[in-house]
C-alpha cells in the first residue's frame, strides 16, 4: 500500500537548506522538487518565478564553492539543468507531488519519516509511531477522530523513545541524574560565538559525558588590537594562573578623568614635557613627575567680551610637594599609571577589586595542557558574570572537562542508558578548561543581551582659542584666483602670437602662487 505524500508549507531560505535536509538524486527516495516564489539571477541567466526545480546533485567549483545541480521543469517535459550556488537566497517551497511512498520507503528514509502523510485513518499510525520516538511532549487526538487502533508492543519491543532535550532543559534536570550518557541530535552549526577546539567536537551524533552543572563566575577579557585583531576571552574564575597588574597609559587629563573615576586615587607619572600657557590655564609638567588625581572643579579661564571670566572644567591633582594644580580637561598630555607593588595576583584577587583592569599573565595554570593567556603581552579584564554551565567532556578522554555556557548553546541532545568510560567504583579525578576564546560577535552579543550598551562618554572640551588667535585669511590667498586669471590669459595671448608668427612661442611663466616643476624663464627672456 502506497501513501501519497503531503508537503508542508514551510519557507526554506537558502538552497543549503534544502541540501542538508534531502536525498540526492532523482533516484533518491524521495527526490525533492521545489519552487522559488521569487524570481533568480544567476550571472546572465534569469529564472521565473514559479518554475519547477529538481535536485540532482551537490558539486565544488573550482574556487571552493559548492554548488547544487538542479533540474529546470519546462513545458511539455522539456528540461535543461543549472547550477544554484548554495548560498544564494530566496522563498523556496516543496512541491506536492503525485508519487506514492510504501511503508517501509518511508521508514528507510530520515527525510520522508519527518515530514506529514494523507491518506485516512492511516495518518494516525504513521505520525504516531514518528512523534513518539522523538518528541518530548504528549500528543493528544480529538475523540471524534475515527481511527484503527492495533497493539504492536510485541512487533517493536526493541524501539527506544527518546526525549529531545535543550541545554536549558539539562540543566534543570535532577542532580542524582549526573554524571550521565548524552547524544547530540542537533548541533550548534550555525553558532558564531565560539572559537575554542572543544566547539568542533559538538557535531550531529557525538557521544558526550555531561558530569554535572551549575553557576560559573566568570571574567570577560580582551586583548589590545594587535597584527591578528582583537581577542576575547571568557575565563572561569578557578582559573590557576598567575597575574601582575599592568600600568596604563593615559594621551589626554580627560582620559585621566575617566580612569580615575572608575579608580579613585589615581596616581600618574609625566612622561612627555609640557610647556605653561597661561592664559589658557594649563600649567607646565616635567618627564617624571608625579601626580595624584583628587578630583573635579571649575576654574577661571580666558575671559569673554564682556570681561567675565570663562569657566574651564579641571582636574585637581596633588604634586610630590603637595601643591595642587589644576589641569584643564583639554590639556593633551603623556602619562603613565604608577604602580605601587609589583605582586603576583589570583584572578579571583583582581575580579573582587574594581574593573577594568589591565593585566599580563606571567605563570601559566598548571591544570591546562595549553593555556592561551599565557604569552599575550597584555590583557584587560572587562567585567564578570554568572554562567550557568553544563560540565562535559568527551568519552575518550573523560577526565579532561568543559564548561558549556547553557544560553549561549542553541542545540539539542538526549540522555542515553550508555555505560559510563570508567569502571563504577572509580571515577576519574577532572581537569577543567578554564579558558574559552570566543568571538568578536559573543562580545557584542553579551553587551546586547544584558542590556549593558552604555552611551558613550561625552567628548572632552574643546580648547578656545583667544580673540587674538583667530586665523584671518592671507592677502596672498585672496589674489590667488586674479593671479591665475591674468596668468591663462597671457599664455592664449602667446599661443595666438605663436600661430601668426608661424613658429612656437616660448613657454609662458607659472603663476606665482602655484607650485609646478616647469621652466621659468630669467628676466632677460622675457
């Protein structure tokens, strides 16, 4: 007995998405035919809307690209092939056909399995036997329905019903559950946050052993943009290594303004002389000097027309003598951080003291086969913030564990009655990774998610010049377009008299205020 199949009305928008979900080949069990609601260019060829496509095959053009070979329905049969790149976008629908599909056709095959069937009270055994194995909810059927029912507990006594779960929904599963057996069903594929060599083991069909889970603290890190970009990192606060704080440098008092208010008494060292302008308020700095941000106040500055005073916001800072000045927020400057030990500090030192803070890691945890901090020449830690994780590993090497950070996995998996890779009575002693890189996008991503997108600081005052100090134009430049005129003038003047002479007239001189390397003839020529 055949059952007609009964496409869904579901969008694909890309062709990969019809290749990773359909057998190849007009053979296939269940060859797919599709239609594009809207019309394709591709180079100089144009496909209708509407038309009929059949996938054939899945190719590589010599670039690397892939491509998928398809099959052009025209009328009266008449055919013609194309080659769709995988990437290319648009509303694609499957298209109903008229071939029926025997049961065990559509047991054989993943993508006929998964997909709805019509014909009568047959509808109901086929879709019941597929949700049950892999849905994680009760289906419920109206009453009214009139169906056959048969037991076939005895017929199928080896199926196993699986409930695919979340990472969420791991989580949140019983403690006594742990450590356990688990399938990944869909990986995280499409997943662009992570860039760590644990990432790529979570493939369709891995084994995983999840040990346990729980909330993880954790540091947002980043490294300073360097010939291979920026890097980030989130680092689990167990983290082992060893850290000294590094100074930073400050090009500006306004950025010694921020620092400081995020680190109250600040100390800086002058490393770049500046020379007084009085009139402006701006004192003059010496290499080496020391300073002490106290705070903020407005000074007098340049006076108006009107005789008042000007009032310039100023940073207050103490002198080694503990004389105060006054440094306006304009003021560029050189200065460096002046730190005060030159400790070895734990992560969880530094995350408990306030952030950010610039730091180099100079001994490597030990608990690591790699650590990746090791060797950055410098590393700023951003912010904390709790996780909650799934510990994992794989079953090849069961003692070395990862932390999966539950929100940021979009990826499904189910519990297995698996043996776990050690014997009962002796469980392995866990070596956690610490360190996870990821991307540019997770550090955005994480700024969005928790709403943290800030408006910028405001822009340091701008430096007012003195009425004295406003530029006028040159009489130089205001007789630059006379100059120019009076000169092209003079040169089709020598071009006339060089035609009616019937030989060439020297080269005319340039205009004075127009840097070319041409002749200039001396006074006697001319």
């Amino acid at each position: 007995m055949d059952f007609p199949f009964k496409a869904l009305d579901l969008p694909y928008n890309t062709i990969e998405e019809i290749v990773g979900l359909c057998p190849v080949g007009v053979d296939a069990c269940g060859s797919f035919t599709f239609i594009c609601q809207n019309e394709l260019t591709i180079d100089n060829f144009t496909l209708p809307a509407g038309k009929q496509l059949i996938l054939l095959s899945v190719e590589g053009a010599k670039n690397g690209e892939r491509l998928a070979r398809c099959q052009v329905v025209g009328q009266n049969m008449v055919s013609t092939e194309i080659l769709l790149p995988l990437s290319l976008r648009g509303e694609f629908y499957e298209c109903q056909g008229d071939r029926g599909y025997s049961l065990e056709e559509i047991m054989a095959s993943s993508r006929l399995d998964a997909w709805k069937w019509s014909w009568n009270k047959y509808l109901f055994t086929i879709e019941f036997l597929y949700l049950h194995t892999v849905r994680k909810n009760v289906v419920k059927f109206p009453s009214s329905l009139e169906v056959d029912v048969q037991d076939v507990s005895e017929q199928f006594q080896d199926l196993v019903f699986i409930t695919p779960l979340s990472m969420t929904e791991v989580a949140s599963q019983p403690m006594e559950s742990f450590p356990t057996m688990a399938e990944i069903l869909d990986s995280p594929e499409g997943n662009k946050f992570f860039n760590c060599s644990w990432f790529e083991e979570l493939q369709r069909g891995r084994r995983l052993v999840l040990h346990s889970y729980g909330t993880t603290t954790m540091i947002l890190a980043s490294t300073p943009k360097g010939r291979k970009g920026k890097q980030y990192f989130i680092i689990s606060e167990s983290y082992g290594g060893r850290m000294r704080r590094r100074a930073r440098e400050f090009g500006s008092v306004y950025e010694l303004h921020l620092a400081s208010s995020q680190s109250p008494g600040l100390k800086v060292s002058v490393t770049r002389h500046c020379e007084a302008v009085e009139e402006e308020g701006m004192p003059a700095l010496s290499v080496g000097e020391q300073l002490e941000v106290l705070g903020m106040a407005l000074m007098d500055g340049l006076k108006d027309s009107s005789g008042a005073a000007q009032k310039i916001e100023s940073l207050i800072c103490k002198q080694t003598m503990d004389k105060e000045i006054s440094l306006p927020l304009f003021m560029a400057g050189h200065f460096v951080e002046k730190l005060s030990d030159n400790k070895k500090y734990k992560l969880t030192d530094l995350a408990s003291s306030s952030l950010p803070l610039d730091i180099k890691v100079v001994t490597r945890d030990k608990e690591l086969e790699k650590d990746p901090l090791m060797g950055l020449p410098a590393l700023k830690l951003e912010e904390t913030f709790t996780e909650t994780t799934v510990l994992t590993s794989l079953p090849n090497k069961p003692d070395w564990c990862f932390e999966l950070p539950v929100r940021w996995l979009q990826m499904s998996l189910c519990l297995t009655s698996d043996h776990l890779p050690w014997f009962s009575n002796e469980s392995p002693e866990l070596h956690v990774e610490t360190v996870t890189e990821v991307t540019e996008k997770f550090y955005y991503e994480y700024h969005k998610l928790i709403s943290k997108i800030e408006e910028p600081p405001p822009r340091p005052p701008k430096r007012k010049p003195a009425s004295s100090e406003v530029p006028k134009k040159s009489p130089k430049s205001e007789s630059k377009l006379p100059n120019l005129s009076s000169a092209v003038t003079k040169q089709l003047d020598n071009l006339l008299l060089g035609q009616t002479k019937g030989r060439r007239a020297p080269a005319p001189p340039p205009p004075e205020d127009v840097s070319m390397n041409f002749y200039s003839p001396t006074k006697t020529e001319m």
